[in-house]
C-alpha cells in the first residue's frame, strides 16, 4: 500500500510518523509518502525521511495514496474509499465526520478506541496524556513563585510545594508521579474510587468524596455526577484549593463538557503567585476563568489552559503516536499486508468512524 503521512495544520509540532518508524512498515511492503514539511516542527525534516526511503510530496499527490496518518483533519479532500487514521474527536466534530461521510472515507479515529488491555499498545489518548501529564507539571515548576522540594537551608527553610491535582486518569497520575519526582506534597481528587490505590502508591493523599455515580459500565471511564454529590465535593475541593500553591486539573468525562471544579471564589482563596494548569481546557476547562490556549491572571494566580500540551513534547510525542498507529495498521493489515477489516474486532469496530459513505459507530449515529 502507498501509506501517506500528512503535513500538520498550523500551531501543531507533532508528526503521525517519524523517520525511525518508517522502516517497520517498508518491511511489510508499504511504501511511505509523506508531505513536504510535515515532520518539520518534530525535528524531523524532509531529508531525514528521504535517508530512510519514504519519498516526499505535495499534498496533490495523496489522492493515489491507500491509506492517510495524520493527527489533525486534513486540510484538502480525500477521495472515496481511501482510508484516514486519526484522532479526531469525532463526539466534538459532527461537521468532520459528516466531511468523512460525503467524501466516502473509512475513517478510523483512534480516540474512540475501547480502553481494554488490548487497544493499551494503540491508544493514542494514553501516550500524549502521559505527556501532558508530565509537562502540566514541569510548566507549573517552571512558573511558580516557590520551590517544590523542601529544603533546610542556611538562610531558611522553605516548606515543600502542596499540589492538588484534579482527575487521576493518565495525565493525573503522571503528573502525581512527576510531582512527586520534583519533591511536592500532593492530594488528589476523582470520582472513581478506584484509582485510589494508584495514587496513594505514588506517595499522594486520595480525598474521598461520598456517595459517587457508579461508572463501572462506562468501560473505566468517569459519569456525570449528581448535584448532591457536586455539591459535596465542591465544600472539599474548595478547603483543597485554599491550601494549593498549584493546582493541576485533568478531570474529563468522553464526549461531555468538562467538569467545572474550581470556581473563581475558589481561585481568589488562593495564594497570589500560584499556578493553575487546567489540560481539560479543550472540553470548556475545570475552572471558571480557563480559556484553552491562553493564560488568564487572577488575583496573581496564572491560570494556564493547554489542551495539547503533548506538542510541546514534539520528539516523543510523535514517536509514541507513531507507535500506536503502525501497531493500529498491523491490526487492520491481512497476511498480504492490504487492508482487511474484520469487523468483529471490537477494536475495529470500536473506532471505525464512517464507511463507504456512512456512519459506522454507533456513538455517533444517535
Ligand atoms: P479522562 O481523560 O477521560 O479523565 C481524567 C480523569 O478525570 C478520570 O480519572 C476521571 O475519573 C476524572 N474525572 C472525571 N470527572 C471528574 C470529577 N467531576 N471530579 C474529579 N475527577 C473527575 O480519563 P483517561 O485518563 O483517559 O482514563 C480513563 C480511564 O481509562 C482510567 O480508568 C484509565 O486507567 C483507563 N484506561 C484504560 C486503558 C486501557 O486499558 N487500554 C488505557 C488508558 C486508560
């Protein structure tokens, strides 16, 4: 198959696929086309694909190509019956999929896949929330007024950092670990008592809230909460957010707008000089005050709303995504490396958006 890997829009560093993954999947016969600048922003330019044997091209010549990697929606169209492997958002982006749908697309977006142990080696949300995770906390070091560790020194002692963190999925509990790493006291906040054990692992303190939704239906993702409950773990994160010198906020529920969990009463009892990072800012944002893409100032406390903080990570960022796609492509892939969609493979089926000319996942159908 001629497999294109499609130049980014604007304000996005990473690439669907580097020069290092290139290789694997030249050996089941592939051949790599990739868009003249695409890996540019992830320090990888067009010589570095060309060393490797992928040939470099203009977007034009993609309507040859069998199947697309990209990270964002591409900006030309694609033509009927190629195949497109994402991650789109397609719950938030009707126009998108119904884009997909006219031009006769099989559109995999691989956010939608089922989180089960095996979709772990494809899903794209674990590796860049992995990253975001880490570098909420590494912007929140580098901004902050204050030390994180506690140190005994010769002109004072300083106390260590106190960091609450909001929702411990993947980016929570890499950040929980990263602060942790750098010597913060941390506490933690989520509606699914069953992370508890990982984050008290990671050396943090759970803060229980009573009486949550029971979520053990929604495939280990979080449910909207009743407002009693709202109400009772807003008293919490309120006592929580006082005490905080950062907060970092990651609390998301799938195709929903986004929890709001720190009101701005709460951000003006915090300490001028604080930090909020809120990763759910795509989605509407954990606070009152986030707004994605910018930094909003309160009462001196730097409120940072970054849905993408993976591309500041370019190198890694789409080495891993790269990873999980070509493993997405050996899934989809029959014994003659062409494509060979078997349906029921819930994996298959779990993120096939559209499909000769149609809806195809039955989230979006509704
Ligand atoms: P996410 O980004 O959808 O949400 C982040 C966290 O916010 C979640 O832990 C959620 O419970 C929490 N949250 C939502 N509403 C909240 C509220 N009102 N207050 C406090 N916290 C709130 O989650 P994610 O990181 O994508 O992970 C979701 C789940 O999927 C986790 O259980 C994770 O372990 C699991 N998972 C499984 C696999 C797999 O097996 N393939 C891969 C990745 C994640």
């Amino acid at each position: 198959m001629i497999i294109g890997v499609l130049k980014e829009p604007a304000g996005e560093t990473r690439v669907s696929l580097l020069p290092e993954a290139v290789a694997s999947l030249q050996k089941k016969g592939h051949e790599i086309w990739v868009e003249s600048g695409a890996g540019i922003s992830a320090y990888a330019d067009d010589d570095s694909y060309t060393a490797v044997g992928a040939k470099i091209v203009e977007g034009s010549a993609f309507k040859e190509a069998h199947l697309m990697l990209s990270i964002h929606p591409p900006g030309f169209p694609l033509v009927a019956g190629q195949i497109l492997i994402g991650s789109f958002q397609p719950l938030s982006y009707p126009t998108f999929v119904q884009k997909m749908v006219t031009e006769g697309v099989t559109c995999f977006s691989l956010d939608m896949l089922p989180r089960t142990t095996r979709a772990q080696s494809m899903d794209v949300l674990s590796s860049q929330a992995n990253i975001a995770g880490y570098k909420a906390v590494l912007l929140a070091a580098h901004t902050h007024s204050r030390y994180f560790p506690m140190f005994m020194t010769a002109a004072g002692s300083i106390a260590p950092a106190k960091i609450l963190i909001l929702g411990a999925g993947v980016a929570g509990l890499q950040a929980i670990a990263t602060a942790r790493r750098l010597g913060a006291v941390v506490e933690v906040f989520d509606t699914r008592p069953a992370v508890k054990e990982e984050v008290v692992s990671l050396g943090a303190k759970f803060v229980e809230v009573e009486g949550a939704a029971d979520a053990s239906k929604a495939g280990g993702y979080a449910v909207e909460q009743d407002e009693a409950f709202r109400l009772r773990q807003q008293e919490k994160i309120a006592a929580s957010v006082k005490k905080a010198d950062i907060v970092i906020t990651t609390a998301q529920i799938p195709g929903k707008k986004a929890p709001v969990l720190v009101t701005s009463e709460m951000i003006h009892s915090m300490k001028p000089g604080s930090v909020i990072v809120d990763l759910a800012a795509g989605t509407g944002g954990n606070t009152t005050l986030t707004l994605d893409k910018q930094m909003v100032v309160e009462n001196g406390v730097r409120i940072f709303g970054d849905s993408n903080l993976a591309a500041g990570m370019p190198s890694d960022a789409s080495k891993l995504y790269g990873k999980n796609v070509t493993n997405f492509i050996e899934l989809i892939s029959g014994a003659n490396g062409q494509v060979n969609l078997n349906w029921a493979d819930d994996l298959v089926k779990g993120c096939c958006i559209t499909h000769e000319h149609a809806i195809v996942h039955d989230r979006l159908k509704s």
